[in-house]
C-alpha cells in the first residue's frame, strides 16, 4: 500500500472536517439532502467563502503537491451539502466532472460487511458459523476452521494473493486478464496460513473473495443483486452499480498510471482480481458521499451489528510473525482498526481504496455527521504499486 499517499488523502479529509466545522456550514450549490440527491451529480456554485471556499483551495494545492491529474470531491454534514467540485482532467483537453463514474475497489468490501450484518440482523446467520457449511470445498479444513466473522473482518490467516512474489509481474504483463475467484483463491490456499485463524489480522484480499461466494451460498442470491437488494437500494446509490466486464458506466473519469514504467491510460484493465465477483463496483462522488453516511452511521443496522461493523475483534491484534512480515500484519489498536469491512482511524469510519491509477477515500465522523468523498486519478509523475 502506497501509505504516504493514503494519508496524505487522510490529512486532507482531516482538514477539510476542522474547517467545515469551524465556520457555520451553509449549502454551496442546490438544496439537496446526501439521501435524495438529484441526477446528475453536479458541482456546486463557486464559493465565494467560507468553509466551501477553504475546502477547494486544500484541494487544488493537493491537486499540485500530489501530481494529481483530477480530483473530484464532496463534503457534506448532516446530509447537507458544504460542497460538490471537480479539478483537473479526465483525459486531455476533456475537464474532469462530478457525475465522472471511477471504481470504487474495497468501498465495496465495506457494503459487503453491512450486507453479512444485516443477515445476522434477520437471523440467517451468526457471525461465527463456519463457511465449510456453505463453502465446502475449501482445502485443508479451511471450512472448519474460518468463520464468517473471520472473513468479514480479514483474521482468517489466509495469504493475501496480491503480496505473493508472481502476481504482481502476471497482472502486470497482461493487465486485461480475467481471474477467476478459484484461480485467486487457489493461489492463497495453496500456501500455508500467515497464521492460525482468528489469532491475528492481516489484510487478505482472499478473505473478501470468499465472503462474496459464501453470502452467495446463504442467501441463494447473486452478491451484485443481494448487495443491492441489502446495501446499496436502501441507501439510495442509483449509480453504484457491478460489473462483470471491465466497462465503466458513461461518462467515465478516465485513469492513468506509471506502475508498467511508462505513463498510460488504465481505465479498461481488467479489475477482476480486486474482489469478489458481483462487487466489482463503479460509482460517482455523490454515491460515494452518500454510502460513506449510510455505512458509517450504522443506518441499517441494528444497535448490535453496528457495534460490530466497528469493533468485530481485531483491536489488539495484527502482530508480526515468521510467516505475516510486519507490512501486511499491521498493530490493531482502539484508535486504529480494522472493523467489519470498514477501516477505524479515530473517530474516523473510512475506506480507502487505491489501484490501477485510480485512489479514493470516503471517510464519515459520526460525532459530527461530517462525510468526505474524494476520488483522484495519477498525473505522470505519481507511481503506484499494485495494491487495493
């Protein structure tokens, strides 16, 4: 993972919720709820001043520090929108805008968790059944062993395939490949656990590939049509939306990378290795705004699950061992963990996902209904390592 990068995305959202807060927030363009926003996504008005105004001069000095191609964002507090904006190009010559669709990698790990929680919430299923009951050709007793809570909150033990020394160089030379989940399962099952399930923590990309076929398996539903009937339909995300192709809804923010050694466009490589099939996702900034309020709040969830999407057991955990080096096992605390498909910073309800020249962050403060959405794309200078 690409840390710097991240927090720098991170310091950004920080300060743009000091200055909304800081000043008394007022609507920048249409008077449009974060629950009903109208089609298409569009910017607001050209602040004048105020916390709007401040929110747009962080983001263009980002824009530069960062080598940014584009930046699109959106704040909004209570619903209410502080601001809506798009900055820099899409392609050359042709202007970034807010209603751009991007993909949004593991903002979709995080509708998967609220979807298993939901579940647990009807009584389908219990956090700690064992997935050999719907997924029972896992190798080595895995079935027995990894639970659905293991899954959800990545403490399975399972290698995360992305890290192994081959993937990487195979995605690389042939970026339009389409993997199968076996073919990216087979590659985490076929080498020993970091460690013994439910032990420790680690980001496993595994982890969330099985989660897909096991809500699949429990509920006899598709994952791109169960997350719409569970996550995305009740929060309203009418441009949220999977694909099993690597075609992206128009008008398209179009991407760019460094990561082959020369600067080219990535829009169209294939994402298929990200996550489970049926959540391959893409979405617009008003969508990811939108979804940052609804699973950071906990609105469809019960008082239970929602302590559980923040805490599911991994504070505490994340030690290195022989077996899970000190970059993928990193230290769980109560300030920063990893919940149920969601990431704990503070007070801090985010997602953060970054991969084939595309980087996003929707972060939610729940002590001050604050939501930050911000979607970028790599100017020629910015390099990426493969990672989500």
């Amino acid at each position: 993972m690409n840390l710097s990068r991240r927090m720098s995305l991170l310091r950004l959202a920080a300060v743009t919720a000091l200055l909304a807060l800081g000043t008394p927030v007022t609507t920048a363009g249409a008077a449009v709820s974060d629950g009903g926003h109208h089609r298409p996504c569009v910017g607001s008005a050209l602040p004048a001043g105020g916390p709007a105004l401040d929110v747009l001069r962080i983001a263009e000095q980002a824009k530069t520090e960062m080598d940014l191609k584009s930046v699109i964002l959106r704040v909004t507090v209570d619903g209410r929108e502080v601001i809506t904006s798009a900055l820099g190009e899409s392609m050359t010559g042709v202007p970034a805008e807010p209603d751009m669709h991007f993909r949004n990698g593991n903002v979709a790990i995080s509708y998967m968790g609220t979807a298993l929680l939901r579940l647990v919430d009807e009584g389908t299923v219990g956090l700690d059944d064992t997935v050999g009951r719907w997924l029972p050709d896992l190798p080595h007793d895995l079935g027995d062993r990894i639970t659905l809570r293991m899954l959800g909150a990545s403490t399975s033990g399972l290698v995360d395939y992305v890290t192994t020394p081959e993937f990487g160089p195979t995605v690389y030379a042939n970026p339009f490949r389409q993997w199968t989940p076996e073919e990216l399962v087979g590659i985490s099952t076929s080498r020993d656990l970091w460690y013994d399930p439910g032990t420790n923590w680690s980001y496993s990309h595994a982890n969330f590939v099985l989660l897909g076929a096991a809500l699949e398996k429990i509920t006899g539903t598709r994952l791109d049509v169960l997350l719409r009937q569970k996550v995305t339909g009740p929060l309203g995300l009418r441009e949220t939306r999977n694909s099993f192709t690597p075609d992206i809804p128009t008008p398209v923010l179009h991407a760019f990378t460094a990561e082959r050694g020369t600067y080219e466009e990535s829009t169209f490589w294939n994402p298929s290795w990200t996550t489970a099939p049926g959540a391959v996702e893409t979405t617009d900034i008003c969508d990811l705004a939108r979804g940052a309020v609804g699973i950071g709040s906990g609105e469809l969830l019960s008082p239970s699950a929602y302590r559980e999407l923040l805490d599911p057991g991994t504070v505490g955990l994340g030690h290195p061992t022989d077996k899970c080096p000190a970059r993928f096992c990193l230290p769980n605390t109560e300030a920063t963990h990893y919940g149920m498909g969601v990431v704990i910073l503070d007070d801090w309800i985010s997602q953060h996902p970054l991969f084939f020249g595309y980087s996003a962050s929707q972060d939610y403060l729940p002590c001050e209904h604050l939501a930050i959405a911000v979607s970028t794309t790599n100017g020629p200078n910015l390099f990426d390592q493969l990672v989500l």
